[in-house]
C-alpha cells in the first residue's frame, strides 16, 4: 500500500491509521493525487501523497487530529479552482478534499441568512436560493466552494456594492489542527462579544485551521436592474466617473474596467463593434424610479468625462449580451495568443490611484514582447491583468515575473495590496515582507500559537 | 512620590521610568487618577495608579514596552464613555489616555477615506468633513474617540446601512505590548494578502495592543431623506416591517424600535403626543425619487402589518423634531424614576427572533418592580432595555442582575449574541463560556501568543 513516490515521510502511517475511518474514501491513487495538485494555478504541480474525501465535520477533526500526532500537512481542498497554488502540496502531505461536504444546512428566509456546509459552490447556493428571491452576492470566476471562497477572502463583480467574503461571512465552524472544533461568530447581525475569530480563519487560507460549515447574509434580489457599457477616451476619465458614482452614492451593482487592448481583443474575438477604447461596464439597481434616475446622473457624470459612447441595454436580453462580452474577456485575451494560457496579476489599490497605477506598468508592459490586456473591478481598486507569455520562452517568462512584480511594487507604493482577491497561497509569498513589514511576524506568532506542529497548509502565505 | 494608595506594585518603578519621558504629562495624582476609574459605567469604580497621557505612537511604544518590562497592567482609555468597565484597573497599573492624540491626518476625498490619529471623536471628525460632502456614519450615544469606537466594535443607529465599525475600519497602526509598531490592512477596498489583522483588534477592547491611528471609510451625504414614525398593535408587527422592509432593498437609513413603556416615557417627558404603543422611527435616503418610492412601500408594509399610525415628517424640522424624541428615550426612562441612573442591557438576536426574545424578558421584568423600556436597532436585532433599579435596595439590585442574565440566556438560545454593541469589559465577561464555547480557549490561546506578560487591559473580556 506504501508508494515509493510518497514526499512526505508520515504518509503511510496516516494511511494506515485513517483506513480503517474512511476505507475507500482515503487514497494514494497517482492519479486521485496528481487531480489534487494543480487545480488552475499558473504553478508548476505539486501532488499531494493522499487523498481524503472527508462528509463530516466529525470526521475532519479525527483526520486532523491523526495527521497533528504524525506531523502530516494537510491541505484543505474545495473545487480546486485556486490560483495563486493555495492547494499544491509542495512537502507532501494529505489533500482534505471538501467538496462531498455539500448540504445546506438552513435557510432563514426572514433573517436573509443561511448556514452551509464548506462544499457548496455558489451556484448551487443561488440555484437552491431561487424561490426565495434572495440571493448570495460574491462571485468569482470560477465555480468554487463557499469554504473555498471564504478561505482565500474571494470578491467578485458585485462587491463594490455588497462588499467580499470578508463582509459577507457571519459565522463559521471550523477544526483546528488537533481536532478541536470551534464556532466562531453567530446568527446576529452584530456583535461586540470578544475577538473577532471569523475573520482570522476568512482568508487564512487554510493555513489555521478548516473551515466546514459558514453562516452567509443573503440579499434580496433587486426590483430592477439597468445595464450601459460606457467608452472613453483613456483610463483617467473612466476612474473619474467611477470616483464620481461612488460619491455620488449611486445604485452601482457592478463596475468593471477594461484597456484598450482588451476591448480590441473582445472584439476580434466576438465580433462586436465596440470602440477600440478603454470601457466601463455598468450595472445600476434599485427600485424603477431609483435606477432610472441614477441611469441619468451617471450619463451626466460620464459624458462630464469625455465619455465617447454609451451603449445603453433596452432590455434584458441586450444585458445579458454586453455581460457575456465582459465575461468572455478572458477568451478573448487568450485568443490574442492561441494556446497560451498566461497568468493574471491582481493589485488592488485606492481608487484614485488606478489611472497612475495602471499607466506606470504598462509602460513597463510596452518594453516586453508580451500582450496583457486589462479588466477590473474599478468600484474596488482592483485590476487584473492577464500576461500572455510563452513558458517556454525563458526570455518570455522572465519578462512576465519581472511585470507581475514590478506591479506588486507600484501598488505598494500607492497604498495599494498585492492581492485584491486571488490570495497568497506559493505565488505572492515573496511579496508579504514588503507588503506587511513587522506585522506578518504577528502572523507567525498566530500561526505558531494555533497550529505548533505546522501542519496546515504549510508553506503557505508565508514561511514560519 | 509613591502612594500608599497604589494597587500595583510595580507602579512606583513605572513612574520613576517614564517621568523623563513624559513630564507632567505622567501623575499619580487622585483625582486624575478618579476620573480615569469610572467613566460611564455601571460599575464600581477601579482607578487605575497612574495615568499617562501619550502624544505620539513612538511614546505609546516606549511606554508599553517599560510597563512591559515591568509587568505592569496598561488600560487604554479614550474618552471614557465605555459602559461595562473596559476602562476600569481592577488590578491597579497605568491608565493610557489617548485623548490627546486628536490629529486628523488625511482626508481622501476621491477615495472616501481617512487616516486619523485614535483620539479623534466621531463628532470632530464630521465637522472636519462636512466641507468634503463625505461623512463617517457610525454613531454610538456617547461622544466617543474613534480609537474606542474601534476597541469596542462599536455600531448605532445607523449600522443597518454602512455596517458597524467592523466594516468600516480598514487599516490601523497598533502598539504591540513589547512596545513594536505595526500597521495593519491599509487603503485598498479589498485585499486578500494573509490574515485579518485588523479584525484582530477591532473589537479587542485593548487586551492585545493600543490602536493609534486608524484608516476609515467616509461616504457621500444622500441627496434626499425622509422622516416617519409609525405606532403599532405589538413588537411583532413593527418586527414582521422591519423584516418586510429590509427583504425589499429600501434604503434604510435608521430603523429603531420603541416598546410601550418606552413610548409612554418619551410622551410623558416630552409632552408629545404619539400613541402609547410600540413604535418605528424610518429614515430613508437616497435620490429624491428612490426616497419618494421607498416611503411609498414602506407605509404599504408598515399598513399591511396592521401600523396604529403613520406620522411622516413635512418637513426637514419635523423630522429633526421626531428623531429628537428618540435621542431622548433614555433621559426620558430615567424620569421614570428620578434619580436612578439604570443599566442598560445589550443583546443582539437574528431579527426573526426578536419578538419572542422581547416577550419572553418583558414576562421576567413584569414578575419585578423593575421599569425596563426598550429601544433598539430593529433592523440589527439588537435592543436595550433600561433598568431601572435603585442600586440602594438589594431585592432590586438583584432582580436586576437576575434580568440582565436571564436576557442574555434567551438571546444566545436564540441564536444571538450578549452584546450588540457595549462589548465585555468586566461587565459580561461571565457570559462568554456559555456564549463561545471551546472558541473561548482559542481567544485565550491568542491572548497569551501576543501579550504573553498579560500587560493589555487584563481581567477584560475573559481571565487568562
């Protein structure tokens, strides 16, 4: 049963231990493991020695409990749709895999609340939330668990206006490392009770603990909605009326940013007939009267920009058509350069920030061979750009690890972080020291306090 | 220069230290000493041995790390509105007071945000923005420092909205006992860049460090607001409104809750002539067509749920005048009975379970003699009720007691939590094994990871 491939020293031993706990659900097959040690990351693969389908939260605190006495890592996993390497298993170790713990557990329809188990992906959430006309805000890209999200702090489109997992979480149950299982916060809105434990364990990224079952608020869905894609002449105009809808207080549900380059790959790829110039897709909602009326002022403070076009959607359908173009951004840029799936940075900083930010690393973009069109959540701060370099170029890959971090650097400068959404996870540790100074040793003296052994999630966010 | 007086026997040695530091602006002296024992508790007084009145970060360092040095007790103080003793020195040390350190730092008004030194009041704060149109929204009763307000996660009328202080901290410098500096988050909206320290203190009531200057969020004034105040048969349905109101996305600014006596009270002192009956004061904002809209919905719900009566505010003066009718709601109950200053309880329930809790403590409050009025944050769950017992008389001191843990029994049976918004201090730390759990060791474990020596504020929240 011992496979010679095991990096970690202890794995056979918690094979043998948890056998007889989970029988076929545990496993050291090479390819459960190799399913296990890449998810969507731009990282080179790092498997895991096992593999564990854990269904309770019972039966997390025995493995955890297990793997501590053996000195195991343990890298929780949810969908596996991480990208910074939250899930690579570089010293070995056991892959917790989450997903079959998918129930939901309650819906309070009065309270706009519901508690779940760690496994549930947002889509299923809203699609079971559905009668209900409440809905659950936070959407990243891809179709990632709720424990998932939570874990690596995700944001979304909608956050500008119902704020990120970090808002979004009023309670959890989570196992630490030697079993003990804990909840944290609660059903109230509010509580002044003690230390604010959610939010450690929300974005740690598993590195603390595991996080099996989250008390989410939910939301109404809004009486009405009303889309514009909105043209500019360059990146300052478009931040100006962002700055100026914020102020305003507008009924912004989503902003979204996207340069030149992307709006030119958008169309090429879609053949849509936007202008080739930077864009803001917007989204208001609210009542009829409210949205109508922020529909006008928002006109007003674009056209006060120098706004070139407003397409503005006379019907749902029409919508839904300019959001697929926004989400399709990614295909579009990749098909810049077929068959290269490049790596996507994520700074997040002050909004007023953007337009300095942004010019200053495509300056540096422009002296390199490599594509990097931009989209971004500009109601937040927050950008992404995917660079479209060839792996095998040494000179290529060079180039984009020297834009990824520059761009972290330019952010730091302006106040900004070198994460907006995507998390630390092995690819943006070397920029902790820079970004926290004498605060992340606060976070080792954390991680040392909950978890002495280092079992979970090690290496991750940063070294002990 | 040594008391006799002096609790802590490393007081004297601290003193000797710290007089070249600070000068004048360190005394043992009684009276100052008094002031900084009490604040606005319910509590026996506890002055503190010495007080100490810091101007910079850098002293604070140099303070905490000589008390550190010398295992002497440190007790944060703002402007000592706190109500459940979190400034009091049961163990003797030295008072910090941070009110000296008032220094706003830097507006950013295209970024909605501000840096502002810990001893800044929510008052001051706003008069230094109202040129800016931007305001900071969280109001406790108390004119309280930002510093505090942050300490104790402070919310008030208007959390329901922007969130508490909770939500609306992003980034704060904190002195670690060994006297290190950090900062913590910083500007950007978002970032998901390793764990939450800021969340770590906020709400820490300075058991883990001193917060010296914060980063807050600032929102733009609404362009329209309106006043009502609507009577109805029972708590259950001005809650069953609330609920209604809050599931259609209205723009609610605040929505507070009155009981009978609370209203009976308020007329009684005020010569108003509102029903004696349960009441809602609604303020919605927005753009003048959103608020028109939302006023329109909001009296069909408060109508369909069977409201007594509905008083809508004419004009900007009517609307000062009813929201001044609920500022005094506690002057108002002490006149109840003269000369008795009460307490006030705290509990926070999901917003579902507010009628039954309500019931439930006004059936135990009916069996004392004991008026107990209520207010509350409806569309937050959380409520007070004032009771007003005469200290002077035991039965009642006890039925008081009696109350107040009885209330917090339902409230955490009911999912809920002891306090909304008061916090701990000395005042509920009895209540938190039963409200935390095994989550309590977990505090205690970061407690002593941070503040090893147990200098911040000890015997606060929970004993080591």
């Amino acid at each position: 049963m011992t496979d010679p491939a095991f990096k970690h020293p202890a794995a056979p031993a918690a094979l043998a231990a948890l056998r007889p706990l989970m029988g076929d659900r545990i496993s050291a097959g090479p390819s459960l493991r190799a399913l296990h040690g890449a998810g969507e990351s731009w990282l080179p693969a790092a498997p895991p020695d096992l593999v564990a389908m854990a269904e309770t939260t019972g039966e997390v605190s025995r493995i955890l409990a297990t793997c501590n006495d053996l000195g195991l890592p343990v890298i929780p996993f949810g969908a596996g749709s991480s990208i910074e390497g939250q899930i690579h298993a570089p010293l070995g170790g056991l892959s917790l895999d989450l997903s079959g713990m998918a129930r939901i557990l309650r819906i309070g329809a009065e309270d706009m609340d519901c508690t779940v188990q760690c496994g549930v992906t947002r889509q299923r959430l809203n699609e079971e939330l559905r009668a209900t006309g409440l809905f659950f805000p936070v959407d990243p890209g891809a179709e990632a668990t709720l424990g998932g999200m939570a874990s690596t702090r995700a944001s979304g489109t909608t956050t500008v206006r119902y704020g990120s997992m970090r808002e979004l979480v009023l309670g959890l149950t989570v196992v630490l490392p030697d079993g003990r299982i804990l909840r944290t916060g609660g059903r109230a809105r509010k509580s002044a009770a003690g230390y604010d434990l959610t939010h450690l364990f929300v974005g740690a990224e598993g590195t603390l603990g595991v996080i099996t079952e989250l008390t989410l608020r939910l939301f109404g869905q809004p009486e009405a909605r009303q889309t514009l894609l909105c043209s500019f002449p360059d990146i300052a105009a478009a931040t100006a009326t962002v700055v100026a809808a914020l102020h305003c207080g507008l009924g912004l549900n989503r902003i979204e940013l996207a340069d030149r380059l992307q709006m030119q790959a958008i169309n090429r790829h879609a053949g849509s007939d936007l202008p080739d110039a930077p864009a803001l897709w917007v989204e208001l909602v609210g009542s009829p009267p409210a949205v109508a009326h922020d529909l006008g002022v928002f006109q007003g403070l674009a056209a006060d920009a120098g706004a070139l076009r407003q397409d503005i959607a006379e019907s749902a359908d029409q919508a839904n058509a300019l959001w697929r173009l926004r989400h399709s951004a990614l295909y579009a840029s990749r098909a810049l350069r077929p068959g290269l799936k490049g790596i996507s940075t994520d700074v997040c900083v002050p909004i007023s920030a953007l337009p300095e930010c942004i010019d200053r690393i495509l300056a540096v973009v422009a002296e390199t061979a490599i594509p990097a069109p931009l989209v971004g959540h500009a109601g937040d701060g927050n950008f992404h750009l995917v660079l479209l370099f060839d792996p095998a170029d040494p000179k290529e890959t060079g180039d984009a690890r020297r834009i990824n971090a520059r761009l972290v650097e330019i952010a730091l400068e302006l106040g900004g972080t070198s994460t907006g959404e995507h998390g630390v996870g092995l690819g943006k540790k070397a920029y902790m020291a820079d970004e926290h100074g004498p605060a992340l040793d606060l976070m080792r003296q954390i991680k040392q306090a909950i978890d002495p052994r280092g079992i979970m999630n090690p290496s991750k966010i940063f070294d002990v």
